[in-house]
C-alpha cells in the first residue's frame, strides 16, 4: 500500500464530494458491489467522515469494520492454549480491562497479547481505546515483518481519529502529519517504531525481570497483575506454579487480595472462578453447589449468577425456578448485565398466574439501568419487549435497539438485528424479515449466544 499516493487521492475524491453534487451517493451505491479492501474503501470513507457525511456514516464503519477483520486474522497466531485462554478473558479479563492495563499485558507472551488486544478492541465502545489498541497491533506486525499490515492498522486507526472527530463535531483531520509518522515504508519510521515496541521488557522474552516485577514491585492493578500471570501458567503449563518462585508470587497475591479488594467484596479471585468453572464444566455439581453458595453468601456476583444457572437448568439440584430468579436477580442488582439476559428465560418458563406480577417485579429495576450509553442495557429491554411485552413499552424498543445496531459491535448488531425482527413480526413481517436477513449476515446462524 502505497501511503503517500493512498492520501493524495484521498484529497482528489474529497474535492470531487465538494465540487459535483450527488458525488458521494453515486460513489456509496457502487462501493457496496466492490470487495472491501482498504485501498478501495478509504476514499470514501475519509470524506464521510472529514465531510460529516453522517447519512453514509454507518456504511463508512461497516467497510472499516470488514477491512480489521481481515488484517486482525492474519495477525493471530494460533496455539493450543487459546480456548482455555479465552474462558479466562471472558470470566475475568473483560471485567478488569483497561487500556492502562496495556503495559502490564505486553508482559504476557505474543499470541497472548495479540489475542488480548484483539478482545479488547472488539469489546471496547470507545473510539479512542479502539485507536490505540490498533497501534498496539500495527507495532506487532511491524516487528514481526509484517510491514503491509501494520501501515493498514495504523491507516485505521488515523481513520478512528477521523471519525472521532466528526462524532464530536470538531474540525476534520485535514493534515496527514499524523499519519505520515507511521508510513513504515519509510525506513527511519521503520526504525524509530521497531525501537519503541522492542526495547519493552516483557515477561516473554526477560523471565527475571518478569520474576522480578511480581515479587518486588508495587502491584498497582492486583487482579490484572494475577492474570498475567495466570494467562502465562496457561501458555507455559510445564513452568508455572511448579517453582518455589512461582509459589512465592501466588502467595504474594493472596496476601495482599484482602487489602486490595475490601472495597469490592463481589469480586471473586481468578483462582476461585477457575476452579468453579472447571468443577461446572466436568459435571462435579455435589463439589461445586456448596463451593458456589458460600461465596453467594458473601454477594460474589459471579457466584450468584452460577446459582442462578444450576437452578435453572436443575444442575446438581432440583430445578427451581424461583430460587433461579433471585439469584439472577441479585446478580443483575450487582452489575451483571448477562443476568438479566438469563432472567428472561427465567420469567418465561414460570408459571402462567405469576408471569404479569414477575415481569412488573423486574421492570422498574431494568428500565433503572438503560441508557443510550450503555448497549447492552439497551439490547436487555429489547430482549424483554420482545419477550414479555408489557409493561415494556414497543416503541421505546425500536428506538434502543436500533440505536444499538447504529453503535454496536459485530455481536451487539447481530442481537439487535434478530431482537427487532423479533419485534416487527408480527405488525410488519416484510421489515421483520429483513432485519433477520440482516441478523444472519452478521453471524446469527453461527452463534449460540442466543441460547438458554
């Protein structure tokens, strides 16, 4: 890809937007008939967002969403870990994560933290972190040789930046100074950003000084400091928690969980939930149910949110439904958002007679917690319109889930997408109809998310 041509006819398409009228609609239709590679989509795409094109805006994050994808697969590197790995970003990495944290995981070897940055950026909702966490990733594939990719990824993120600003109505990003930096055909680039990246000290490539860090150093983020580690006993089975050095570091944690969590007495440590879900998993419900309900006991949210599941699915105890819906219940007061998706199927399969006082019950505590800026809680009262109807009001439905399809990610508008088909079907089965074509072509077919 060659930049300095790439941006200069960038400039010739946002002056031909400017001079010809329709320009940009004609250049739209046609693109949506071309395969989506950067080199054909960035025109377009930096002259809907520097013009503020906003009626075009979500084709511009549709092509730019389809261009990652591509590069983000060529950069994972597979190993045989990564499914356990993954168990763990999603019990317990997502909850701690932040782009602070970043220094702290490129201490973790590099599939790793490329799987974790990939995560991240697909999780995140903020344009800023996505940016960064994108120059993260082009820095990787400039130093493992990979000097195509890297400028696309940093092309991508100088495209955020672009977006970002036409979000917040500011002045577009006329200048590519701020791309130029990162133009890795150039060699004193190349240079200066290969520095950068390899001279981090990591717990992959400097084991002492990795040691040394978990041992000596202050631990500013305890639970993330522990998933690091954790992580690294995956990828390296034979070294970790064998040495007498690696017992020191878990014991050095274990003291200092008390002090660090007495403000969140709901966050379980990463050994326990390992230990949950491995006992869950292996159908050890005789070990796992009295484990599970002294941390209830002790409000752990992910412990709640268990007891709700094994009541429901009568894993290990006899199925109740109402024991399931407090659990949930109270797993949902304490921020989990997934517990209010599982109490959906909850209410559905109580009985007739307490369906109405159940759902009237839950109402005031979901509609409490949605808001524009948060998506999930916007697919939560979706899901519960769709499925329970009133109080839940039809309109106020539409209006959330459309605007999480808008501003979502890949999972988030495949939900929203199946929600509001959902939702038309019966009133409208031609628009109900094409939002579930619309779900399928972002994944529904492929994904059990929807699932009891």
């Amino acid at each position: 890809m060659n930049l300095p041509h790439m941006l200069v006819t960038c400039q010739a398409y946002t002056a031909a937007c400017q001079q010809k009228e329709g320009f940009i609609d004609e250049q739209a239709t046609m693109i949506r008939l071309q395969p989506w590679t950067l080199k054909a989509c960035m025109p377009l795409m930096y002259a809907i967002y520097t013009q503020a094109h906003y009626h075009h805006f979500f084709l511009a994050q549709q092509m730019q969403y389809t261009v990652e994808q591509t590069l983000f697969e060529q950069l994972r590197v597979d190993y045989p870990e990564r499914e356990d790995c993954h168990i763990f970003f999603d019990e317990y990495v997502y909850p701690n994560a932040s782009p602070a944290h970043l220094e702290l995981y490129a201490m973790l070897p590099l599939p790793l933290y490329i799987d974790i940055l990939l995560t991240l950026h697909e999780r995140s909702q903020l344009v800023d972190e996505r940016k960064q966490y994108k120059i993260a990733l082009g820095q990787i594939a400039l130093c493992t040789e990979q000097r195509d990719i890297a400028q696309q990824l940093f092309v991508c993120a100088w495209l955020d930046e672009c977006m970002m600003r036409c979000q917040q109505q500011l002045e577009p990003v006329l200048s590519f100074d701020w791309i130029l930096q990162y133009n890795v055909f150039d060699d004193a680039c190349v240079d200066r950003l290969s520095a950068c990246f390899q001279t981090r000290r990591t717990f992959a490539n400097d084991y002492d000084y990795g040691i040394e860090q978990f041992l000596h150093a202050p631990i500013q983020y305890w639970p993330v400091a522990e998933q690091c580690l954790s992580l690294f006993s995956i990828f390296y089975p034979e070294v970790a928690w064998q040495t007498q050095t690696l017992q020191q570091i878990e014991q050095r944690f274990v003291a200092q969980q008390t002090y660090v969590h007495a403000d969140t007495p709901n966050t379980p440590d990463f050994a326990t939930i390992q230990h949950l879900l491995q006992l869950y998993h292996d159908g050890k419900y005789d070990t796992l149910l009295p484990l599970t309900q002294k941390l209830a006991d002790e409000q752990h949210v992910f412990a709640l949110s268990l007891l709700g599941k094994l009541y429901f699915k009568g894993h290990g105890v006899t199925r109740d439904l109402a024991e399931s819906y407090y659990f949930y219940k109270e797993a949902y007061m304490r921020g989990d958002d997934e517990a209010a998706m599982m109490l959906a199927y909850v209410v559905k399969a109580i009985a007739a007679e307490q369906h109405e006082t159940t759902v009237y019950d839950i109402y005031p505590l979901i509609l409490e917690n949605t808001t524009q800026e948060s998506i999930t809680s916007c697919l939560i009262y979706g899901k519960w319109t769709a499925m329970h109807g009133e109080p839940f009001q039809h309109e106020q439905a539409i209006f959330l889930l459309e605007h999480a399809f808008l501003h979502g990610l890949q999972l988030e508008k495949m939900h929203a997408a199946y929600l509001l088909s959902q939702l038309y079907k019966e009133d409208n089965a031609s628009l109900a109809a094409q939002w579930f074509n619309i779900a399928k072509q972002h994944g529904f077919e492929q994904t059990s998310y929807f699932s009891e």
